[in-house]
C-alpha cells in the first residue's frame, strides 16, 4: 500500500513494496545487513524479543516461521509449533525442511525426536539410510583414554543396572543388551553382562578380571556354568624350575628339575582355589615333594612324592586336594 495518513484500519501493509501479499510484508536489499531487527533493551529473567502466538489452533495444527529461498522442496525451513491440547506434554516444537515430516521434534515432556515426531524417551532417532549407520560418533582427539561415548547412572543402587540394546525388537532373543549391572561403590563384584532380551547373563565380566559364562557369580578367571565341547587340545602355563616354589593362579604345568637336589613344591589352599588344577612332573633323578599351604592334604595324605619321571595332575575340590 502507499504511505497514508492515518494508517488503514484494516488491510496488508508493505514495507519496501507498494503490493503487500500478506498482512505485513517487508521487503529491502540490505546487501549483508538484516532487513528486519528487533531490539529489546529489558533486562528481565525472560525477555522475549518477539512472541508468536495462534490463541485459535486446534489439535493438531500448527503455527511456524519460515526461512529460506522460497516456498519449495528443500529450499525453505521452519521452526513450527504443533498443538496437542491445552498444558498438554505432547505439544511440539518442530523443525521442517518445506514438503518433509518433522526432522527434529522437541516435545513439552522434554523428549526429543530425530526423524521422529512422537519420542517415547529422552532422546529418540529413527531413520532408513540403507546401509549408513543412524548415528555416527567421531571422536578426532588423541590421548591414552579417549571415549567416544560415555553412560552413566549415578543415581544406581545395589543390584540395579543400566545398558545398551541392540536388536529386532523387545521380544526373546530378537534383541541383545550390552549392560552395567552395581554391587557397591568401587565393589569388585561391579559387572558388565551380556545378554538376550528375557534371559540371563549370557557372559559376565566382573571387575575383578573374572569372566562368567552361564553365572553372574565366576570365582575364577574363568568359570563356565553348563556343558563345553573342545575340538583341539588344551594348554595352560608351562613353568621349568630348579628350586622350591609356591604355586599360584600363574602356574599350570610344572616341570621340576631334581638334577642337584630334593625339591619341594607348595600347593595354594584349596579353599581358595576351587577347581584349580596342577600337573607336576619330576624330570630328573632326586625327589619332589608336593605339599599343601595351611596344613592341607593330598588325598588324604600331608604330602606327595614323586621320583625320577613320576607325574602328577592335583585338583582342589574347595576343600582338599585330590591326585587325578
């Protein structure tokens, strides 16, 4: 319209145009510069530059702001409000790109979609991008330590977990957890558990260094709970000496050389080495002698001995130690 005096009652106005298409329409070339700006010099808790409001929508529409190069596919955004129902958590702030559904939608519940306009939880991304990952983190620092994604509950308490799901869906086995499952602050017995969605840990890792299979529970580096097929043979720790030696975790196979003198081998209590299981040869022509820590017996006996090429494999049953 043109400049009059006064202003019209009624009617688009237009700012840098004599033919205003909407109630008020501005344009100007500013070169770098905005063609509109809102100054407010309040200093207030909450200082609103400018409200838009729409005191008329009903469920399910909306009221947004533009911009972009013109109204057309992929040429133009907006930051737009969806009304669900009055004080309802549902409403919405989303933001479009012109001809799409939502690409981020902020829900008054505090929830957040990416590609999803209803989120159930905090944060919830969904999309199809073929064979592109949904998410991607790239972490570009250096250092001995670098996380590239960190959880935490710090509000857990005993026997209470958290965890990752990965899957087809929450029905059996069509989906896997990869979780944090508390015992107590800086408590050894803190794990990490594998497991199909509706069973039990599949693989636990305490952290303490022992790895369940079958129990949440292992009171050994290893402990499996339930059959186990081999195909291939079995090695532990070989261990050559010359001189008496107490025997630990560390020690599986015991070559004894007895060329210079008696020798002596210690076994650990087996109350605290339940399962644990030894072979001891002698390989020369003296004696070994195998005995047990904390007045322990051998099958039934306070000692072992073995002469020239004799061998022996002793296991601890939690109570003694038995020859095999």
């Amino acid at each position: 319209m043109a400049n009059t005096n006064p202003w019209p009652s009624n009617g688009p106005v237009g700012i840098g145009t004599n033919s205003p298409s909407v109630d008020l329409e501005v344009q100007g070339n500013q070169g770098g510069s905005p063609i509109h700006k809102v100054i407010n010099q309040a200093d207030a808790a909450y200082t609103p530059a400018i409200e838009a409001t729409a005191p008329n929508l009903t469920a399910g529409h909306n009221v947004y702001f533009a911009i972009g190069r013109n109204a057309a596919s992929n040429n133009q955004f907006s930051l737009g409000f969806t009304y669900a129902g009055s004080g309802s958590s549902s409403n919405r702030l989303d933001v479009n790109a012109y001809g799409s559904s939502p690409l981020i939608s902020i829900l008054a519940s505090g929830n957040i979609g990416v590609g999803k306009s209803n989120p159930g939880v905090r944060l919830d991304v969904e999309g199809a991008d073929g064979g592109n990952p949904i998410v991607n983190v790239v972490n570009l620092a250096d250092s001995p330590y670098t996380p590239n994604f960190e959880v935490n509950a710090p509000n857990l308490t005993t026997g209470h977990n958290t965890y990752f799901a990965i899957g087809r869906d929450r029905n059996p086995n069509n989906q896997f957890s990869f979780g944090f499952t508390y015992a107590g602050n800086g408590n050894s017995s803190n794990r990490l558990d594998i497991n199909a969605y509706g069973s039990s840990a599949l693989l636990s890792v305490l952290a303490s260094g022992n790895v369940g299979i079958g129990t949440t529970t292992p009171t050994a580096k290893l402990q499996i709970d339930g059959d186990t097929y081999q195909n291939g043979g079995q090695r532990g720790n070989v261990t050559s000496t010359t001189t008496p030696i107490t025997l630990s975790d560390a020690h599986h196979t015991v070559f004894v050389d007895t060329s210079s003198a008696d020798i002596t081998i210690t076994l650990p209590s087996a109350a605290s080495h339940s399962g644990r299981q030894y072979c001891i040869k002698n390989i020369n022509k003296k004696l070994v002698t195998v005995i047990a820590a904390s007045s322990g017996t051998i099958d039934g006996k306070s000692q072992l001995v073995l002469n020239m090429n004799d061998a022996a494999t002793i296991v601890s049953n939690g109570i003694s130690w038995y020859i095999f």
